[in-house]
C-alpha cells in the first residue's frame, strides 16, 4: 500500500516503464510533501477497443498502487470532434466505461478506488465555455493543428473541430482539477501545449507523464486503425491466432510487437510465462522474468512459432473475460453493429 512506501518506492513505481516526464523535479516535490497527487488518463470512445489498452490500465495500477488519485475521462465530446456521429456517442461511451472495469478487473485493480467522468459532465459549462474562448483567442491555428497531428484525424482540409480539440484537452487538467495527465508518447504536443498556454489565462501547468509507444504486430506503431495490428478484446481465439501468426518476428531479433506484448502486458500481470511445446520439440519452456525471455529469444533458444502459440495462448486466456461477458456484449453489439 501508498502508505507503507517511501517517496523514492513510490516515485519509482509512478516512472516505471515510463517514456517521458514533463515536470519530474514537481512530480518529486508532491511525492515528498506527503499531499495528495491527482492523475488522469482520457480515452475517446472512438472505435472498438484493442488489447492496446492494456498497456495505460497497468500503469494506471501502479498510480493507484503509489497512492495517486486516478480520474478516467470518457471524452465523448473529443470524440465527436474526431469525426464520431454525435448520435452514437452514449452507447460508445457506455461500452468503454463498462470495457475499461472489466480490464480493471482482470489485472487486478479495485475500481472502487478509480472516478470516472464523462466528458460532456465538465465541458458544457459556462466558465469551461468562456474559458475555450479565452484559449481561442491566444493559440495560433498553426499552434493548434501542430498540436493536434498526431491525435486528429486532420486530413488535407481539417475541420474547425480538430483545430478546437488541443485547447479542449488542455483545459480537462484544470477542470478535472489534477496535478498530473497522463497520455501516450503521440499526446506529447498537446501536452506542452497546455503546458504553454494554460499559464496564459491564469492556470498553472500540470504534470505530464507518457507512456512509450508500443510496437505493432505488423510495422512500427500498435494501432487500432490498422487492422493486421488490431487485436480487439471481442475477438474470438481464432482470430487471436490468426493476427498472431501474421505478426512481424524475426529469429533472434526481439524488437517487435510479441515481445512487447510479452514484455509490458503478460509478465505485467503474471509471474511465469509458459509455453508449451510438444515434447519430441523439447517440452515446455518457462520464463520467471523478461529478461530470461529476451536471452532465449536473442540466442534463438526459443523459435519464433513458439513465441506466437504463447502469446496467443496467453491473450485467449486474458480475453475470455470479456467474451464470456453478456454485458460487454451486449453494449459492444449496441456501439458497433457493423462488427
């Protein structure tokens, strides 16, 4: 528990597997004060969700673990922005909120200790209102679309709405009242961007934490967008399979997206990875830690196919949770006929 633990445990466990911090020295300064630290994590209840987001739920238990106060924003409103049909924003957002617990849950992490909030709960507000026309009238449209490339659906003739998104997501910090956002690495520009104009109409900067971009199974960037990398928590095991053996994985070259899966999401929730083999192929092999992982792959002690069937193995397992559950099915059914 965050009581037991000293300011070093507990900085330790917040910077973890982490890729950046934007205000480290004040993240060290609330930790040594002993006052409470306040954290959250937004997500856009855009497309069907993918084991993507296993990866921010882990680091969301290690911020509840080191006593942070963790607040996930459903922005349904941001969403809309993306190009989201206003009239599918409710039943999107209710498949998130219930999807999210239910990842919660199989980690681990007690929700009871978690506050959701729904974009549109804090956004339709007059001083949220005057305050986006405070920012409109300071940030630049070549500030904001710079901000927003890596998040925004822009295109080649980008609508007033993607323009409008940066200064919505910077003043979440303020009135969700937080010290800290936490975000993927592609969030960075909006990040310094609240970071440079939050100050500018009397608010102050918060902390910014990024996770580090995790490797797709096809290519460079996990992505939901694209489909080969997609594997979505509804799939069946033979789809899990299937998007597994199509995975990029060279033997004895561990830079891709099995490792990674193996690295931050199973050993993250398990202490052994098994896999097991046939015994005329050797019996089954055991990986106390990642490290043991990685040393048997490099030295091509372990074959790329077996690499696939433990992984696969272990994600049809993770998933059963939530192909086994009625509620989840239902909503998703709701937000996404056409799956």
């Amino acid at each position: 528990m965050a009581e037991k633990m000293n300011s070093k445990d507990r900085l330790d466990l917040i910077t973890r597997n982490i890729a950046e911090i934007i205000g480290k020295d004040d993240l060290e300064k609330k930790i040594k004060s002993g006052k409470d630290i306040s954290l959250y994590w937004g997500t856009m209840p855009t497309g069907s969700i993918s084991i993507a987001y296993f990866f921010p739920m882990m680091k969301i238990a290690d911020f509840l673990k080191a006593g942070i106060k963790v607040k996930i924003l459903l922005a349904d409103l941001h969403a809309a922005l993306d190009s989201v049909p206003w009239e599918e924003l409710e039943k999107r957002t209710a498949y998130y909120k219930k999807a999210i617990v239910t990842m919660l849950e199989t980690i681990g992490v007690p929700v009871d200790n978690l506050q959701f909030v729904q974009g549109k709960d804090i956004q339709v507000d007059t001083d949220y209102y005057m305050d986006l026309l405070k920012l409109s009238t300071i940030a630049s449209i070549h500030d904001s679309k710079k901000a927003a490339s890596e998040v925004v659906k822009l295109g080649d003739n980008p609508k007033l709405s993607g323009v409008i998104y940066p200064l919505m997501q910077a003043l979440d910090e303020e009135y969700l009242g937080v010290d800290i956002q936490f975000g993927g690495l592609d969030q960075r520009k909006i990040m310094v961007f609240a970071r440079e104009n939050l100050p500018k109409i009397g608010y102050k900067q918060r902390i910014e934490i990024m996770n580090p971009l995790i490797r797709g199974l096809v290519g460079e960037k996990m992505s939901s967008s694209i489909k080969s990398t997609k594997i979505d928590l509804m799939d069946d095991e033979s789809v899990v399979k299937k998007r597994i053996n199509k995975a990029d994985c060279v033997a004895g070259n561990p830079d891709n997206g099995l490792m990674a899966l193996a690295q931050y999401l199973i050993f993250g929730v398990k202490d052994k990875f098994v896999i097991e083999r046939p015994d005329k192929y050797g019996g089954n092999l055991e990986f106390n830690n990642y490290k043991e992982l990685k040393v048997a792959f490099e030295a091509e002690k372990l074959h790329p196919m077996d690499l696939k069937a433990g992984v696969a193995s272990e994600l049809n397992e993770l998933l059963s949770n939530f192909r086994d559950n009625a509620e989840l099915t239902k909503l998703h059914k709701a937000a996404y006929p056409q799956d």
